[in-house]
C-alpha cells in the first residue's frame, strides 16, 4: 500500500487483498513476489507453472485507507492480488466496493484475470444492497446521507470505479473481454501486460453491432440516472465499449520480448475506435530498461471523463 506509485497509469496503491495464484500464461513471470512486501514476509509461489500460489491474505485493517488520504486519487485496488480471487469471500469485496461507494473523491482502478465473478457480483441486486448499506456506515458526516440515498437509487454502477481485465494474448482477450462488456462498470478498461502476442481487441457492443462507444456515451454512463435513462435500451443494446486500452512488455527476469509490430496495431485500433490508448513501456529485465516511446512519442491518455 503506497501513496504514491511508480505505474505510470496511478497516484496510489491500495492492497486490502494480498497474494494470488496463476491462471494464464501473462502470470508465469508474476512480478508480485518480488516486491518488498512478499520478500520481506518471505511469501512466494509454491511452483513456478500456473496453479503456483503464494496463497492469499485478507487486509480488514487496511479499509480505512482511502478515508485518510484527503487530496483526490486515482487508486489501483489490489496491486498484489486479484480482488475476483476464489479465496476473497464475497463479504470483503463487499467491504471493499462500500468504501470506494464511501470515498467519491477517489477513482478506482481495478483489474482482474477473474471477470466471470466480477460480472456475477456486481450484477447481483443483492450485492448493491449490501454494499449501499455499509457504504451509508462508512460515510465521513451525515451530510453525506443525501448522497447515500443517490447512490441507492441510481448510481449504479459506482461512477468512480473503473473495472479491467487483463488480456495478454488473443485467447484471453477473447475470453475475457466479452465478459468485461457485459459487466455493470462506469467505465472498462484493458490491461494488454505482459503483451505475448498480436491481439485484436474486441473492443465494441457485446451484441455485435460493432457500434463503438463516444465521449458522449461515455459521460452519460456517469449521469446518476443512467440506469432510469437507459436501462431499456441497453437490453436490446448495450453500446458497452472499452473506455481504455493500457500496454506494456513483460519486465523482470526472464522477460518475454515484445513484437514492436503487435503494440502499433493495438494502438492503431484504439485510434481508430477512438479509444484512450496509454502505452507504459516496451519491458525488460527491468520495467523502464527500453523506455516508454511508442514510435517517437509517448502515449498517455486517459479515459475523457478523468480530463474533463
């Protein structure tokens, strides 16, 4: 947990969730044991092949961070861990989500390589309730019950949290992307890291339409009464589309080289599509070891929302 990061795409790192377990090919070089934290504890990954764990801890003690810090951030949610993770019970990811609902100040970045659950969670009706009363709890002053009962009736999703997935090859972004399109988030976003092959993203309407989503769009997502608004629409088509697309080549020991070819046609798709296209670094045995220059030039934009 740091206040101050150096990922190029976050302020913070918020780690209620520590530990995790390989599922994909993009985890065989998982950066996490090499942290201080896991060196320190002396926590690392029982093998080396996917189904290597280091086991994963709870953090209750951790929630009350983001009250703390009274400056605005973007926050990236478990850094050292996938909050979606079968050992996470749902009850702490419901603690987790009331404190994102409590703190609108912040944004929330979270990624995972779990999406099926993320989608079935925040899809639950059940879900919201537990989450906007522990939120009402956790809120700094009883002003804030004005925004509390907003937040019952129509904000949803939380406009504040942004959920990812990370696709590192085309049979991840085609599993995994989809799902992410069908999940109730203000905004989407893709981590391609480690970058292990050429990937078409499936950026558009999960119905097919190819319709992709547009700064308009987008701001209407953060309108409270967007669910009222479109809810009727949305189950004929979603017009759900990737808000933005984040890059980058493997690091540490052992890194797996990226084709300079597979990062320009990502680019070039999120151009296209007029998706926010942040490229982070080209990897190495150490993350900044080749730079950050795409073609001459750096690429970090964010979603329109975050700039506006």
């Amino acid at each position: 947990m740091s206040d101050g990061s150096s990922i190029e795409w976050t302020d913070a790192t918020w780690s209620p969730v520590t530990g995790c377990t390989k599922i994909s090919n993009g985890c065989l070089n998982c950066y996490i044991e090499r942290t201080p934290p896991f060196r320190m504890a002396h926590r690392k990954f029982d093998k080396p092949g996917i189904g290597g764990t280091t086991g994963v801890q709870l953090h209750p003690d951790r929630l009350g961070q983001p009250f703390r810090w009274r400056k605005p951030r973007r926050i990236f949610v478990c850094s050292l861990a996938d909050l979606f993770h079968s050992d996470v019970p749902d009850d702490h990811i419901i603690d987790v989500w009331s404190v994102m609902a409590a703190t609108p100040r912040h944004t929330y970045q979270v990624l995972t390589k779990r999406p099926a659950r993320m989608r079935a969670l925040l899809s639950a009706s059940d879900f919201r309730e537990k989450v906007a009363r522990r939120a009402a709890g956790r809120m700094e002053d009883g002003d804030h019950w004005l925004d509390y009962l907003m937040f019952e009736r129509k904000a949803w999703p939380l406009p504040n949290v942004w959920g990812g997935v990370t696709a590192e090859d085309q049979p991840r972004a085609d599993q995994r992307i989809p799902i992410l399109l069908n999940t109730p988030l203000a905004v989407r976003w893709v981590s391609v890291e480690p970058m292990l092959s050429s990937i078409r993203l499936p950026m558009f309407c999960a119905c097919g339409c190819r319709k992709p989503i547009g700064v308009a769009e987008r701001e209407a997502r953060l309108n409270p009464g967007y669910l009222n608004e479109y809810q009727a629409e949305a189950a004929v088509c979603s017009t759900l589309g990737v808000d933005w697309v984040v890059l980058g080549g493997e690091s540490g020991p052992g890194a797996r080289p990226m084709d300079p070819v597979w990062a320009r046609s990502v680019r070039d798709q999120c151009v296209s599509a007029g998706v926010p296209f942040l490229f982070k670094q080209w990897g190495g045995r150490t993350p900044k070891a080749n730079g950050r220059l795409l073609d001459g030039r750096t690429w970090d934009e964010y979603p329109a929302m975050v700039t506006s």
